[in-house]
C-alpha cells in the first residue's frame, strides 16, 4: 500500500511541474531546484527527484552532473522532425473525421476557433483553444492510437511557445486561423482528402515557424 501511495504522489507530482511547463510558467532554461519544489508541496526530496528522473526521460529537462535540472530548449531539428510526424498524423485523423463529424461537432469546431482568434495572443486560454481545435477532429477520428502518438508529440516542447509565436507576428496568426477555416469548411462537406491535406500543410507551416523561433530564441533563452 505504501509504495502505491508513493508511485501515485510521483504522478501527481509529475504532472503538476508537467503542466507548468507546458504553460511555460516554467521557462525554457530556468533552474528546477528540488528544495524549493519540496517546501512548495510540503514532500520530501525523494518523490521530487523521481518525478524530475521521469521528466528527463520525456525529453522535458535535462540534469546535467554537478548542476540544477533545467527546463530542456528542443533542438530546432529535433521540432522539425517532430512535426513533419505530427503533420501526417493529424492529416490522417482530419479524414477519418470527416466521415464521422455531425453538425453539433462541426459547431462546437467553429466556436472553439472563434474564441481562439478572439483571444489576445497570450490572453489566458489562448493556448487551451487552439489546443481544442485540433483535440476535437483527434477525438472524432475515433482512434486510440492515432490520440496518443499525437499527444505524445505535443507534450515534447512547451505548449505555450505556439502562442506566444503568433503574438510576435499577426501575419502568421491570420494564416493560422484562416488554415482552421479551410479545415472547417472540407470537414463540413465531408471531404477528408481536402481537410487532410489543409491540415497536413497547416501544422508543417507551424512546425517551420517554430523551428525559426527556437533557431532566433536558443542562445537568449540558454543563456537569459
């Protein structure tokens, strides 16, 4: 009993410096000290250790010998490669969505695309909607598989770095945005080659605009 009560205080711990990166409340680079975090949950060192060791092993931080856990900077080639994937993952859930997207989805889709473009780049919930978008055709693709291979991708880099990219360049944000309208529009008609196709080039579209971000951003955010 006790060890499962220990192996569930690492999960929760787990996620909740998982979520924090993610939201970027803890920045690429920045010092991940383990007393600090141990004062702040009221936990020993032990399950923070642990929970930092399996965050290593996702690729989140690095721990470097003799020197404090840091939140990891991805390698530019390391988010191109990822999203060159990720675009043919998507591709193929946007299809299988498309036969299977009723209208009450199609208009959950576009409200959480409107809310998304209403949003001040930055403005709290700006990345939990876009995240949204792309979560709803996941879901309805009906494939657990394709779910996971995706959300394995997307929790490997920092989910607030997508955003704060388009609040650095509007042009970019209305070429999202008016990617999300083309997908919307195929998966209405029901046509699954077109969405999958807009989808496809949309998210290699993103993925060039942050390997250019972190290729600008690497030697500020390792050295900042």
């Amino acid at each position: 009993m006790e060890e499962r009560m220990a192996h569930l205080l690492v999960d929760e711990i787990t996620g909740h410096i998982r979520d924090r990166i993610m939201s970027g409340a803890l920045p690429m680079g920045r010092p991940i000290r383990p007393a600090e975090l141990s004062t702040e949950f009221g936990i020993s060192r032990t399950p923070i250790r642990e929970a930092l060791r399996r965050l290593q092993s996702d690729g989140l931080i690095e721990m470097p010998p003799n020197r404090a856990a840091c939140v990891r900077v991805p390698a530019p080639w390391e988010v191109r490669e990822a999203y060159e994937i990720r675009a043919q993952l998507e591709g193929l859930a946007t299809a299988r969505a498309a036969g299977r997207m009723r209208g009450t989805d199609l208009d959950q889709l576009r409200r959480v695309n409107h809310q998304a473009h209403d949003l001040t780049p930055g403005q709290a919930g700006s990345a939990w909607t876009d995240h949204a978008f792309h979560t709803l055709i996941l879901d309805s693709a009906s494939n657990g598989h394709l779910r996971r291979a995706v959300r394995d991708i997307d929790q490997s880099f920092p989910r607030n770095v997508p955003v704060q990219l388009l609040a650095e360049n509007p042009r970019q944000r209305d070429q999202a945005f008016g990617a999300h309208d083309r997908i919307i529009a195929a998966l209405a008609a029901g046509d699954g080659e077109t969405a999958a196709q807009e989808m496809r080039a949309h998210v290699i579209k993103v993925g060039e605009h942050l390997v250019h971000w972190y290729e600008r951003r690497s030697s500020t955010v390792f050295h900042g």
